[in-house]
C-alpha cells in the first residue's frame, strides 16, 4: 500500500479531514484530495445544535483547521459534488464534469437528515439541523420566536430544544416512541433527561405523531399531531434520524446494506475503496450485528485507522464506540452500545442529577451511561475497553465504587 501515489476522499466532514490529516501525520508523500460539497474548510458539526446556536463561538472555532494547513500540508479541496465511480479504470467523476484518477478512493460521505414525509414540510421555518447552513439559516429566528415544535426526542431534537428553551422559547417536542433517545440510552438516563427538560420548561408528549405542518401566507404557524391538535409554532426543527449517502457506492456496484459494508480493515467489496464514518457498515467486537455509528469518535478513530493502512500498519478496527451529548445542565456520555442490554445497576443518583447506569446483557456489562459524571466515563471507557468482568451482582453491592473497582483490576 505504501506505493499509492494518490487519495482522493469523498467528504469533507470529521471522517474524511482526520484520514487526510492522519495520512500526512505518517508520512505519506503523495497527492490527496478532498472532494465535498460544502465550501470552505472542513469543520466541526456537534457544536452547531449547542454553543454554536447559543452564540458562545462563532464559525472560525468550528473550523478543524485553517485554510492555510491545507496548503502547507498539501492536501487539495474541491468544492465539487462526485457524481460517479468508474472502477475499473479507478477514475472518480464529478458534478463539474472533471475526473479525478484515484490509487485509492475513500468513501467519507456522511448522512443527511430523514425528512418527516408530511404536507407542509416544505414551509418557510421547518428545519432540519445538519449543516452549517443549516445552523445559520436558524440561528436568527430564535431571536423572535415564541413557539417551536421538535419532531423527535433524539440527541439533536433535544439538543436544539434545550438551546430554545434557554432563549426563552416555549418548546414543544413530539416523539412517536414512549421515552426519549430510546434507541441510544436506557429507561432510568432517559428519564432523568424527560425531568430535566420538564423542568426547564419544555414540553414532551411521546407516543405522538406528527400528521401535517400547518402554514400561512407559506411560513409555518403550527402543527397539527395524530390525535388531532393543532399546536403554535413560528419554528418547527425535525431530528428523526438519517440517511447514509451511500447512492454513489450504490450505483458503482458495491455491497451496500445501512450503509456502505466494509471489512475489519473498513474496505468495501472493492479493495481500492474504503468506506468511513456515518456511511459505513462494519462488524463490531461491541455488537452482535453489523452496525453503522453516527459519532465524533467513530469518524476520528476510522480515518486514523484506513490511514494507517495505507501506510502498512494495517490492524482490524475494533474501537470501542462511545458519544455525549450536552443538554442544558445535562452533559450525557456513553461508553459502549446499550442496544439489548436485559437489566441495569444504578450508581449515584437522578435527583442530584448525577447518575451513572450499568447496562449488562446475559451477565456482561456492555455499557456505561452517565449524566455529569465524567470521570465515571472515562473509567468505563478504560473497562469495557479491556473487557472487564464485572458482573451486575458486583456493581450491587452497598458502597460499589467504579474507580475503587477499576484500580483493583487494572492489569
């Protein structure tokens, strides 16, 4: 691998910028370029629906790095959408008419926002929040709006809610499922969150739907849910999943399934292409099934990975997921994937709104949620890391105390 003479990424997000970063950082000496859609240096998205929307930073902190890095790193963007992949001759085609030839070609394309299939989604004032042009295109509606409905409670419906409510908006969040970030996180965290944004004035209403966004003169003034109310809104921002860019592998024949499928090394079924990030499907020693993961640490830790081997070092990927997520006085953090989990052991407490839940399955810790409790975290990262044996019954015992525990069995 270490003869490649050219890379071109696809994608200018997290994923794609620490592969081109990471592939300088060891040394490779050969052409690489960025191909994205987005103008302008590639950029940090989770402080778009927090500080970035409170106005605690502005765009030039989001950046990963100044433009003048990519110049003296030799790393080429081009703000150019690729519209085709010709394998056989390793030949990328873009929206511009241009052809990019590629020694090998990495597949960072992301995931775009699910739109909620209702009439009226197309009003002047419905939000979805993914982008930089998204975040500023909404930023200063907050300034006069007094209503908002959030179409799903997941991590950047409520992210955005909390942001909201701080302004002084009356937010409104409905969510089809019965409880909060209920594909991520545990019934006792999701509980905590349900009370802490009750208690900052937000409503939730769950096992609701939306049925249609009601407009007038083509600006939205409300919408009307399943069981028939019609409730205000001068704003309303949809987070109810996404979809991974994954038509370009489609259309150049590879295996795609949730995503772009990658092997242990993150190669698609074409060896001279790796997928990366939100668009890739991979095997996990964390999961029972192929997963694809939408999370700052995957993106990181896979461009590091797919640079590596492409410079000989190649390893199977293998790093343990974990996220956050900031919520008003809330910070949530995950290590590991909670997904089947069949029993939990609490350890602090909601009220004080520091708590920590073990998630296990079949007797085995599998993940460690915790709310303003980041050393926990961190020790939870370094255990399910070495794949610890703690068993629930432990964790239950009077006085459990994780650092006492981790330090007893660190190697």
């Amino acid at each position: 691998m270490s003869a490649l003479n050219s890379v071109v990424i696809v994608g200018g997000g997290q994923a794609g910028y620490q592969t081109a970063a990471s592939l300088r950082q060891d040394g490779f000496a050969g052409r690489i370029t960025m191909v994205g859609d987005e103008a302008g240096v590639p950029y940090q998205r989770p402080p778009l629906s927090k500080a970035y929307l409170l106005g605690k930073i502005g765009a030039h902190a989001l950046r990963f790095r100044p433009p003048e890095y990519f110049d003296e790193h030799r790393i080429e963007r081009l703000h150019d959408r690729a519209i085709g992949i010709d394998r056989s001759t390793r030949h990328l085609h873009l929206e511009s008419g241009a052809s990019l030839p590629y020694d090998h070609l990495v597949l960072a394309t992301g995931a775009r926002n699910r739109v909620p299939a209702v009439p009226g989604v197309e009003l002047d004032g419905v939000f979805g929040l993914r982008t930089l042009a998204d975040a500023d295109a909404l930023a200063p509606r907050l300034a006069g709006v007094r209503h908002a409905v959030v179409i799903g409670a997941g991590f950047i419906g409520l992210e955005f809610a909390a942001v909201a409510a701080a302004k002084g908006v009356a937010v409104h969040v409905l969510e089809i499922g019965d409880r909060p970030m209920a594909r991520a996180i545990s019934k006792p965290m999701s509980d905590l969150f349900t009370a802490g944004h009750r208690s900052w004035g937000v409503t939730l209403d769950f096992k609701l739907g939306l049925a249609r966004i009601v407009g007038s003169d083509g600006r939205v003034c409300g919408v009307e849910t399943t069981d028939g109310r019609v409730l205000p809104a001068e704003l309303v921002v949809y987070g109810i999943g996404v979809v991974p860019n994954a038509e370009i592998a489609i259309e150049a024949g590879l295996e795609v399934h949730n995503g772009v499928r990658v092997d242990a090394h993150l190669l698609t079924s074409d060896p001279a292409i790796s997928a990366i990030g939100d668009v890739a499907s991979f095997a996990s020693p964390y999961a029972d099934r192929p997963i694809r993961l939408e999370s700052v640490q995957n993106a990181v830790d896979q461009g590091k990975a797919v640079a590596a081997r492409l410079m000989d070092k190649p390893a199977p990927y293998g790093a343990l997921p974990w996220f956050w997520t900031d919520q008003g006085e809330l910070r949530l953090q995950i290590a590991g994937l909670a997904d089947g989990h069949d029993r939990t052991v609490q350890l602090g407490s909601a009220e004080s709104r520091q708590l920590a839940v073990l998630c296990f399955r079949q007797g085995r810790l599998i993940a460690v949620e915790t709310a303003n409790r980041t050393p926990d975290h961190m020790l939870a990262r370094k255990l399910l890391a070495r794949g610890t044996l703690l068993t629930p019954e432990q964790a239950a015992e009077p006085g459990f105390d994780l650092k006492a525990y981790e330090a007893a069995t660190r190697p």
